[in-house]
C-alpha cells in the first residue's frame, strides 16, 4: 500500500529527528519540519528555535495544554519547556547569524546536486515572502531538507539544476524524504540510506541526477 501523505511526513521527521544530538540547538523551519520536535529521541536534550523570538520550543500541545500565546514562526501553538526564553525577532536573527544554530531543517521545492535550493517561490503564484530561509540557509552549521521525493505529478524534485528561484547557493548538506537520505558530497549526491519499502531503481526514476552508490551499497533507513 503506498504511504498517506501524513505517514511520509511522519517518516521523514522520524529519521530526520534521529540526526539531533544532545546539547544541539535546532531551528525547525515551517511545515514538515516542525513536526521533528515530537520525535526527539529520549536521552538527547535539544533546544528548539522559532525565529518569531522563541528558545526552547516544546512538542505541539495537547487539547488541554493550548497556549494561544505559544506560537512557532508559521503561527502554530506550540508548548514551552523549562528554561524556555523569549525576545526579538532581531535577537533570534541575530543568534541565526552569528552561527550558533547547530542544525536547521527545511523544507524545499527544489534541490539540485549542487546542493541549490528553492523553497519559496513559484513564478506566477502568490507570494508569502522567503521567512527565515535565506538567513537560516547562510547562518546555519548544517542544513537538512525534509521533503517528499517527487511531485503529485510523480515528476523529480531532487534536479540536476534548480529551475525556480534559488533561497541559497550550495547551502544544503542532506535530504531526507520518504524514500530516501541522501547527502550532498563535492563529487554528487551520495544514497546513503533507502527505505525498506523502495528500491535504488525506484529512486533513481524519481531523481534527475545519477546517485552515487556508497560502497557495499546503501544502509536501510533505520526506525521504520
């Protein structure tokens, strides 16, 4: 049975998630992303950031826990953790900037093997403005793309070159979809995991560029 789109959303931030060490702070961009904060893996302290002017961002609320003051940059309640802060937007840019952001995650309409990407505009469609993208992209120590492997129209959004305007220019170091985890490398994009439930071919139909295959082949996507 094909995956639902909740449960690729929910695959994606689960193996994103796993990438999270302890002591990281972690900025969760709008959309998919923000779902990595409920699969944080016990043992590991992390410090979620929301670029309205939030540190310590909890998981998404209960009925009950709703705080209508709460809310992450794409204007969802969310909880708060002990210890957790709040000031300016220009402060949060300022932590962005200044590099102390461990590990970001986005989403993406495109990405190319150059590690470009597009994720916030559609020529000829209304725009909502690029949000923290392009500061997150530049600030960030590492970039990690969540997004689903292709199109509704089954057509590839892993491209040899982005065709839609660009958030950054060879920002992005990992993409994980449903299918797959695949890192950016100087030489191409190196397959790293696969998902049970797929095969290389399937990938490589869905993606432009030819993957590079690491020796003795790619691992299984773990904690599927």
């Amino acid at each position: 049975m094909p995956l639902t789109d909740e449960q690729k959303r929910e695959r994606i931030a689960r193996r994103i998630a796993q990438e999270l060490r302890d002591g990281f702070y972690v900025n969760l961009g709008i959309g998919m992303p923000t779902q990595v904060a409920n699969y944080v893996p016990k043992g590991i302290e992390v410090v979620l950031q929301s670029e309205n002017g939030m540190l310590g961002v909890g998981p998404y609320p209960l009925e009950s826990e709703i705080d209508a003051d709460l809310i992450n940059a794409g204007k969802e309640t969310v909880t708060e953790l002990p210890g957790s802060s709040y000031f300016s937007s220009a402060d949060s840019f300022g932590m962005i900037r200044g590099g102390h952001v461990d590990l970001t995650v986005l989403g993406a309409l495109q990405v190319d093997e150059k590690g470009n990407l597009a994720n916030w505009a559609i020529p000829g469609k209304m725009l909502k403005g690029m949000g923290g993208a392009m500061d997150l992209v530049a600030g960030a120590k590492r970039v990690y793309i969540a997004m689903e492997h292709a199109t509704r129209e089954n057509q590839p959004k892993i491209l040899k070159k982005c065709t839609l305007p660009l958030t950054g220019v060879e920002v992005v170091d990992h993409i994980v979809t449903e299918l797959a985890l695949i890192d950016v490398t100087p030489e191409g994009l190196l397959l790293r995991e696969l998902a049970p439930d797929t095969t290389l071919e399937q990938v490589q139909s869905l993606t432009e560029p030819k993957l590079l295959i690491p020796q003795g082949g790619p691992r299984a996507m773990p904690g599927l």
